[in-house]
C-alpha cells in the first residue's frame, strides 16, 4: 500500500487549505481512512475518518476540529480529502493519511505526511 | 473521550536490556481496538501491535503486547540499536480514536 499526501504549505489564520491523499496498492473503496496530525516536538492527534461507500462514507471528527475540517473521498480517483477552514496557529502540524485495517480498526499504513504551517 | 496515558515519559536503557512501556486508559477499551505503533525521527509512524497483542506485518517476535481492560503494556525483549524510537498506544471507541502522549525510548 501506498499513500501520498499534497496540498500542504502556509496559510493565515482564518483561512482554508484541501488536502489530499492519493491511494495505490490496496482496493481505496473497500477502505476506511482517516487523517491524523502532529504539531512540531508533539505527539499524534487524531483527526477524523470516513467509512466506505459501502458502510456509508460516514465521517467521525475529533472535538477541536468538528465544524471547521471536513474529510471526503473519491472513488474513482482513488483520493482522500482533507477541507480544512477558519484555520487556527494551533492547526499547524504535518497531517497524515492513513488506511483503516478492518481487523480491530488500527491506522495500519500510513503516508509521510504534508506540513501546514498556520501562521500571519 | 477515552485518554491515554503512558508511562515513563521517557526510559533509558541499553541494547540487549528488556523494555516495558505502559498504557492506562480512564475507561475500560476492548483489546480488540487496543494498538502500539513506533515512530523514528522524520518518518511516519509504523502499526507495531493491534488487537492488543496480535503484532503487525512484518513486525519481529521481539515485540509484545499485553492487557486488558484499562492496562496495556508493550513490551521488548532485547532491545536491538533500531528500537530506540517514541512509541504511542492508541484506542477505538467505536466512534473516536484517541492516542497516548508516547514513551520515547532513548539509549541509555
């Protein structure tokens, strides 16, 4: 399995950024991913997930992000994608991709990451 | 929201020694959604163990994992040079995923 994440770069506070994740190696449709993210020196936070078409392409966001990033995939495209608005300093981070196992639901591959650096 | 909290901060040791890497939930998490991962310097992390104790691809029978209910542990055996690392735990709640603050490992 492959992911590759783009989109990331500098940005002012308030503003928006997409993200996205291009998937090779493994059936994207059939998968459950989600975006997780570490601010410099720090550990993991997790972001949000989306479900597959198939259980419903549902997502899931953790608190601080919840009304402001929105996570959506394509298909067909093989993409994963991360809307990101009203931008704060502390959403400054590299932001992963990773690709949900269907045994117990662990973060099993996992792309190298972009920087968004959120700053005036 | 289930929190994690791992233990030591930080530990020191040497190759060959034995690592011990403690994790303590604040509500009871099903070892089915229990899972260690490894991260390097610059690199991404890298799935170690899921299913609390089942370890992942390509993962070398050195690392183990054990727990349940709210206490989990990774441990490894004889530490080889490519070990020295930060290691999280992570859960799933079913809805959320939440991590640990990581244990890095450092030689002693």
């Amino acid at each position: 399995a492959h992911l590759v994440e783009s989109g990331g770069g500098l940005v002012k506070p308030g503003g928006s950024l997409r993200l996205s994740c291009v998937a090779s190696g493994f059936t994207f449709n059939h998968a459950w991913m989600t975006w997780v993210r570490q601010a410099p020196g720090k550990g993991l936070e997790w972001v949000g997930r989306i479900k597959s078409k198939t259980d419903g392409a549902t997502t899931a966001y953790a608190a601080p992000m919840k009304g402001r990033f929105s996570i959506s995939r394509d298909d067909s495209r093989n993409t994963l994608y991360l809307q990101m608005n009203s931008l704060k300093t502390e959403d400054t981070a590299v932001y992963y991709c990773t690709k949900v196992s269907g045994s117990g639901y662990p973060l099993e591959f996992w792309g190298q990451g972009t920087l968004v650096t959120v700053s005036s | 929201e289930i929190v994690l909290t791992q233990s030591p901060g930080t530990l020191s040791l040497s190759p060959g020694e034995r690592a011990t890497l403690s994790c303590r939930a604040s509500q009871s998490v099903s070892s089915t959604y229990l899972a260690w991962y490894q991260q390097k310097p610059g690199q991404a992390p890298r799935l170690l163990i899921y299913g609390a104790s089942s370890r992942a691809t390509g993962i070398p029978d050195r690392f183990s994992g054990s727990g349940s209910g709210t206490d989990f542990t990774l441990t490894i055996s004889r530490l080889e040079p490519e070990d020295f690392a930060v290691y999280y735990c992570q859960q799933y709640d079913g809805s959320q995923y939440t991590f640990g603050q990581g244990t890095k490992l450092e030689i002693k």
